[in-house]
C-alpha cells in the first residue's frame, strides 16, 4: 500500500476540544497550554472560535487568549468565525487564517446555526470575501458528511454542492468531517473518489472523529488515497455532543503513534504532545485518547 | 482498495477477555453468557483455558463451563491448553478445537510459561499430536508478534521459525498476535508479507489487541492483503495487563461495525453482540469498545 511520505496535522483542541468540553478553562490556562503547542512541531492551531459568548460559553474568551499567546512564526493561528462580526473580532487580534463553517446537512446546519444551508451561503461569501480583503487565508468546515444525527446519510451530491459553492467563495482548503463519529473506510474510499471528480486532494483535509473506533482505519484509507491533511485534537480532548463519555476528536497523540511507527512525517514531537495532554487534563475530565490511558494507568 | 466478501470471527471473550479481567464471574454467568454468544451467528468460541487454577484462577471453572453450556452446533467451541494434564481436562468435556500458545519472544515466553521456547516445543508437539488423535483441530497463538514488552521488536525470522514449527507439528491455523497491542498496518503489511512467502493466508488468522488504538486500522490492512479470519473479544472485554486501564483486545462489536458498514459479511448479528457485552458487563468493571460508550451514554 503507498501512502504519502508527510502528512499536515492541524491541532484543532483549543477550539473543537475545548468546546466540547462541559468545564470552563480558564483564558491564562489556555495561553499556556498554546504556547506548550507551539513548541510541539505542530503547523497549525485553531486556538478558538469568534462565535457569539452565548452560543459557546466556553470559548468567550478567544479574544484575551488571541491576544495573549507567544507565537511562533512557525505555526499558523486560525480561529472559526460564523459571521461579520466574528471576523472583526478575530481580525483585531490578527489571527492568520479564518476558518468558516457549514453543515451537509440541512437539519444539523438549523440546528447549529438556526439557518437554511442556502441562506448561511451569503453570510459565509461576505466573511469569506473580508477575509480574503484583509489578506488571510480562508478555511471551510463541511460537517456531517459521512452521517448525521437527525438525518442519517447525507447523499454525496449535497456534499459536493456544498463543497463547490464554498470552493467559488474562494475558499483555500476544505476540512471533510465525520462531526459524529461514524464512518467506515469503505464509505471514506467512496466520498473520496467521488470528491476527487471535482477538487483536487491538495485542497482537501479530513476532520475525523473516534466516537465508535473507526477513526484511525479511516485516516489509513485516507492516506493511501493521498490525503496529506489531516485535523486532530490532543488526548481527544473534546466529547461527543451527542453521546457524552464517548469519544470525540481523533487524538492528535493517537495519529502521531500510527504516523510516527508507519514512517509517515508530521515534524511533530510526539512527547510534546503527551505533554500538552497531560498540561490540559489538569482543568478536563479524562482524556479518551488510547496513548493517555496508557500513560495514566503505567505511571 | 480490494476487500473479502466475507470474514470469520473468533470470540475470545470468554477466555482471553476473563482472564484478563481482575473479578471472578461465577461459573453460571459464564455459562448463561456463551449460550447468548453461541445464538449472536458467531461461528467460533473460546470458552475457557485448561491451564492449572493457580495460573488463571478467574478460569478454574473451565470444566463446569464446558459442561453446563447449550452447544449450538453450528458454534465451534475451542479452549486453550498449555500442556498434556490440560488436553486431558480438555478432551473430557470434549471441546471441539484445541488451541495452543506459543510466544516468539524468549523473554516473554519464559515469564508466561517458565520455559524456553525450545523446551516448549515438545510439551506442544505432544498435545497437538494427542488432540490430532483424538480427532480434535488445533489451532496456535503465537504471541507478541509485533513486540514484546521486555524484548520490544522481535525479528520476524524468529516469528517465521516459531510458526514453521508449529505448523510441523500438524497445527491447523495460527493466530498472529499483537499481544500488547503496538504494531502499526506498516508493520502488519510488512509482516504479512514475509509470512506470506512461507505460509497459505487461509491459515493465519489476526489476533490484534487495541491499546493504542490501532487495531482497527491494522485489521484493515489485513483485509487488504486477504486475511479473513479475526479474533475479538464482546466488548473488548479484557484490558491490556502490561497498562491496567487501557484497551485490550480488539472489541467485537467494534469490528463488526466496521465490517457491517464496509459490506463485509461475517454471519454475526451486532444487536446480539451487544446484548451480550450488556450481560457480561453487569460483572466486569466498564468495557472498553467505543460501541459499548456510546451505547451506555445515550441510553
């Protein structure tokens, strides 16, 4: 099987994590287990999300943290804005890449964002084409791509209408997301080889989550399929909203181990990384991760 | 990629689980509990081990077990032996398959069964001949293939030397085990390759643990180069001894979902796999399959 030599891991804890997460860190907490991220190797870190405070309480402070950090010329700070106003937020404190966000789901996109997916389009074009303006670099999330929790299947037409409205936005790269943790590999082969009919893989990421175990076995389809980007978030911090206790993200430990043993390069210390696990897990409850059971129960 | 229309999955719950488990389940329990196995479609069950009780006291009731449960015949029911006094116990209650095991690291063999594996190749040639006699099939595990926890890496010569013996032996199929649960689908592919030069895949079967959370992508890399024979645990009953709290064996009803989803048949009902980990759980502390997780966390 051929898989590529290196690979792009985006940390995605400090926001997907942290948001996921009932108890609230605290902003100076966060500073510093961003500033133990950015010394790990890792490229890139969405270290928050410009959504209104009510919506998500835990990531009220994105501003303060922002503002905060030490950065590391080497990494690329993004942060999720869900509209006008989060932009100007994050591009006050100059974050260096604004991530969008929308659903494939007609249902999930009301139940996130209390909006059609038609009518999110011209709020996303607005941030986007700002973005854009300002100079950043413009990422976009498709979520629930490999399944929905009030829908089920998405068909993979809706995917691709999705994905190509975005991409006309002048959007640089998309994240494909299993938001709920259930697909297959048989299943990513197919979205894979039906997206490739329209994008290049250059411009495509996977946004996995380990909620019934598949998550690895789908990177492994996606590797040999010449995906080179993928997003992860460190111990798995940050559940399942929709089965609490299980688990969410694809730890970013997790994937380092398999990458790591398999040859594939991130230019990430894997060490560092457990160190910034064991960092945040003083303020979350247990990581699901397998790397930090294994720490946990051998120390 | 090119997968098996079809798989054949082994249920070690009951003896590589248990054993691994710190509690006694009480004999009745094991018995009501395989009965629910043998009706999940499952083809293969490892009911217990003959070993002495002082060795395994969470299975000194093998012979009670053996007796009291309602053979499905459909359901091969094996159990492992460790030695002459053990097939006798074995072939009394007369279980269908005898499995013997075997590690491919001196120093984890010793530390298991006292011996070299020099000296234990007469001990099993024995048994296995005796069980050939009795007209019974006999199956290997050869254990910690992908890395020992006192020797690490094991030279896949010293694998392909234990493997040709016991195959000389007249054992039927090995099971090619990840013991402590480290390889990685690069590993599993290489080693494939190398057994491949010296064995028919249609004997090997996969006996992955998932402590790194890898097992899922290392089955799939074994699909990929034909192997259609797994062993897993209901649940992934079992942890992993060498790291107290983290995952053993590769979860059951984890694989099936996998299977299930991807199209590959495997004759097992997943609802039954699961109403059978709820019953054992009701004995063991929490299990560690994702499924089990998400199950007990939306219920």
């Amino acid at each position: 099987m051929n898989f590529p030599k290196q690979v792009k891991i985006n940390e995605v804890g400090p926001r997907d994590g942290l948001q996921n997460e009932a108890v609230m860190v605290p902003a100076e907490a966060k500073v510093e287990w961003i500033n133990m991220l950015s010394e790990t190797g890792v490229p890139y870190i969405e270290l928050s999300s410009f959504v209104h405070p009510d919506w998500i309480p835990q990531l009220k402070d994105a501003t303060e943290v922002a503002r905060h950090i030490k950065r590391n010329p080497a990494v690329t700070y993004a942060a999720l804005v869900p509209n006008r106003k989060g932009l100007e937020r994050a591009l006050e404190v100059d974050v260096d890449e604004i991530c969008l966000f929308l659903s494939s789901s007609e249902t999930h996109n009301k139940k996130n964002i209390n909006k059609s997916i038609k009518d999110t389009y011209p709020v996303l074009q607005e941030v986007s084409q700002d973005a854009k303006s300002a100079g950043k670099k413009v990422r976009g999330y498709v979520s629930t791509v490999f399944g929905c929790p009030y829908e089920g299947d998405i068909p993979i037409d809706n995917v691709i209408s999705v994905c190509e409205r975005l991409f006309s936005m002048g959007v640089d790269e998309l994240s494909i997301g299993d938001t709920i943790g259930v697909a297959d590999p048989a299943q990513v082969e197919n979205v894979l080889i039906r997206l490739f009919d329209y994008f290049p893989k250059e411009k495509l990421a996977m946004h996995f989550h380990n909620t019934r175990g598949t998550a690895l076995a789908n990177v492994l389809m996606a590797l040999s399929y010449g995906i080179t980007n993928f997003d992860s978030s460190v111990g798995g911090l940050g559940g399942c909203p929709y089965a609490k206790g299980a688990s969410g993200n694809l730890a970013t430990d997790d994937l380092l181990y398999m990458l790591d043993r398999m040859g594939v390069r991130t230019g990430i210390d894997i060490d560092k990384i457990i160190q910034s696990s064991l960092y945040i897990e003083q303020y979350v409850s247990n990581l699901s991760s397998h790397q930090m059971k294994v720490i946990n129960r051998t120390r």
